[in-house]
C-alpha cells in the first residue's frame, strides 16, 4: 500500500467521526416541552320548549380526542413538526426543539372547526403551556340553512 493512500485513509476516518460527534452534539442540545388540554365545545343550536326561538348555547362535548389529532407547525414555512394525540382527560405533553411554532388542528378547514391556531415560543429547559379549545357543530349549521 502506498504511504500517502495510508494517510488519506486515516484523514477520511478522522474526519467522518469528528463529523459524527458534531452531529450527536447537535442533536443533544437540550429540548423544551410543550404540554396542555385540548377543550372540545358543541356550537350546535338548542332548541327549548318554545319552538319559535333558537338558541345557541356552547355545550362541552363529550368528544373522542383521538377524532381531534394537534398539529405542530413551524411559524415561518408552515411545515408540520409533529403530531399529537390527547390522553383520555384531553391533556397533552410533547417535547420539542427549541423554536417558534403553531399548534393547530388537523383537518379544522374540511371538517368545519372553530379552532383559533396558537403561536408559541420553545426555550431549552422549560415548558410552555397552550390550552386548545375546538367548536364543532358548524358543518351541520352550513347543511341545514341551505335547505
């Protein structure tokens, strides 16, 4: 073997692990958490015994949190991040890298949701707490006025 293909070899060894703990460094830097509830209300119209009026009356609905998955998005490009599914109880807890982000709803514009979307900022160490809230009911309001 040629001494300088030698050299080459152990420069090219040298340089993918001074690679590889540049990466493992990266990847270690310390994450933040995003943690919450996810509240879903009913929009539907009650009516009551007198039938000549209607009234709306946000009801909380007993709603199966894993209809309803969050979406993480990076604020600037809009991309999704991650996706979460509640617990039983509707709560939340994720962790993240350090950034700014948007919590949303998957699927609010097809299905009809009221959902408002939540800017948050991520900090290494800490937990930021975002409370979600979804009214349903909308899609059915939009069918019955076009009868």
């Amino acid at each position: 073997m040629f001494p300088s293909l030698k050299y080459l070899t152990a420069g090219c060894i040298v340089l993918i692990l001074v690679g590889l703990v540049g990466i493992a460094s990266i990847s270690a830097a310390p994450q933040g958490f995003l943690e919450g509830h996810l509240k879903i209300v009913s929009g539907r119209s009650v009516q009551p015994d007198d039938e000549n009026t209607a009234i709306e009356t946000p009801t909380m609905a007993a709603g199966n949190y894993v209809d309803y998955p969050l979406i993480v998005l990076t604020q600037r490009e809009r991309r999704e991040v991650t996706r979460i599914i509640t617990d039983k109880g509707g709560n939340y807890r994720v962790a993240l890298a350090p950034g700014d982000y948007v919590l949303d709803v998957e699927g609010r514009v097809a299905r009809r949701l009221h959902v408002r979307a939540q800017p948050f900022t991520i900090v290494p160490n800490e937990t930021v707490h975002v409370d979600m809230t979804i009214t349903t009911g909308f899609a059915d309001e939009a069918s019955t006025r076009q009868e």
